[in-house]
C-alpha cells in the first residue's frame, strides 16, 4: 500500500546486474524481475525497487544518497556481507543512537548496516 509522500521505490545502480542480483538475494533474500538486459525489479518484506545497469554507481564520497538497512546483529552482518562479495568500505564505528558499517556491493554502490548495540 503506498501512502502519500512516503518513500515508495528505490533505485540504485549497478555496473554487474547479474552480480549485484546475487549479492542481494543472498544476504537480504531479495526477489527479482528482470525487464530486459539493463534492469531488474526487487522486492522484499519491507520495500520495493529496482536496480539499473550504469557505469556510475552510488557512492558518498561523490554526495549520494545512503541507504541504511537494520540488523539484530552487526558483527554476523558484516560477515555475511564479506562472505556474499561484498567489501566493507568502513568499519563498525559508533554514532549516537548506536553503531554502523559502510560496504558496496559487487556491483559497486555502497551500503550501511546499523544496529542499536
């Protein structure tokens, strides 16, 4: 159900498709619909969006936007982000409100993971 001026579909982009389709199901159990060879469709329990092939790709130290998932449990995260081929851009760190940690996915955008503790 969409609800006035709440996000409602994100994009991100992906110099691999195919790896960055993997990556995604694998850690966060995403779904996929593929429209064609430059676009794939995701959906899971909480969003929905899609993922588009471009030789840019989202990163903060060029201002873009970060999207920032929860875990129950930062440190297994981490190690199912590094597992799945993802790289840890930076490392858990504390902030007010709890601890986080930046990593870009095969495809090349980058990623935080926080957690209260």
């Amino acid at each position: 159900m969409a609800f006035h001026h709440n996000i409602n579909y994100l994009e991100f982009p992906s110099a691999n498709l195919r790896l960055s389709k993997a990556f995604f199901q694998s850690v966060f159990n995403w779904r996929f619909t593929d429209y064609g060879d430059e676009y794939t469709a995701f959906s899971n329990d909480a969003i929905e969006g899609g993922i588009y092939l471009s030789k840019l790709q989202s990163n903060t130290d060029y201002g873009a936007a970060l999207i920032v998932f929860f875990s129950e449990n930062l440190e297994q995260s981490r190690t199912v982000i590094s597992e799945a081929g993802g790289t840890i851009k930076q490392d858990i760190f504390s902030f007010p409100g709890g601890r986080r940690f930046h990593f870009t996915e095969p495809g090349g955008s980058e990623f935080a993971i926080w957690s209260e503790s």
